[in-house]
C-alpha cells in the first residue's frame, strides 16, 4: 500500500494542504505563466504515518509549482448601509489568483 505524501505550505496569508499533482488556486503571485515557483513556507509534511510539523516551519522543506494561469475571480459586491440617514453605496470588486500545479514536495 502507497501512501502520498502532502504538504501544508502558507502563500498569501492562507494555508493549504497540497499534492503533487494537484492544482491549487492561491492568492496573486508576481509570475508569468509556465514559469517555475518555490514555496518555501512549508509548515507540515506528511507521508502516510511519518508526520513532521515545523516550529514554525519545516527546516530543510520545500514544494516545487508551475504556474498555469493567472485569472480574476467573481465578483463581490460590498453594500454599506446606514439605517434612517438616506446613506447607502454599493461597490464590486474583483480579486486575482493564480492557478499553481504542484510538481513535487521536498524534504
């Protein structure tokens, strides 16, 4: 029986759990498409029951990407209201991410 390995690694103030393999969405990176990207902010690796979590990062540990895309998200609406004074606004926004596959995890 073959166990994957998987990774936690921290990009953009969120943390995710990844696999090579895998295809993740994290927040805007300054890359071009088919261009190569390190995460070195891993925080746990695991494989099967060999468990490493860092303090506050595994020493030694990274998580090799390629980037697919770069796209914007849906939109949000914001809608700022004060009751009984007339004031109301709406907004929309439209945020950017990047579409990683994640080629191999080291350490």
């Amino acid at each position: 029986m073959s166990t994957q390995s998987y990774a936690v690694i921290a990009s953009g103030g969120r943390q995710l759990r990844v696999e090579a393999g895998q295809t993740v969405r994290v927040d805007r990176l300054n890359v071009t498409p088919e261009q190569g990207v390190t995460f070195d902010r891993v925080l746990l690796v695991g494989n099967g029951d060999d468990v490493r979590i860092g303090t506050p990062q595994v020493e030694g540990a990274s998580v090799r990407g390629t980037v697919v895309r770069e796209q914007r998200d849906r939109k949000i609406i914001v809608f700022k209201k004060k009751r009984r004074k007339g004031y109301k606004k709406t907004r929309g926004h439209r945020q950017y991410f990047t579409l990683v596959h994640i080629d191999s995890i080291d350490g």
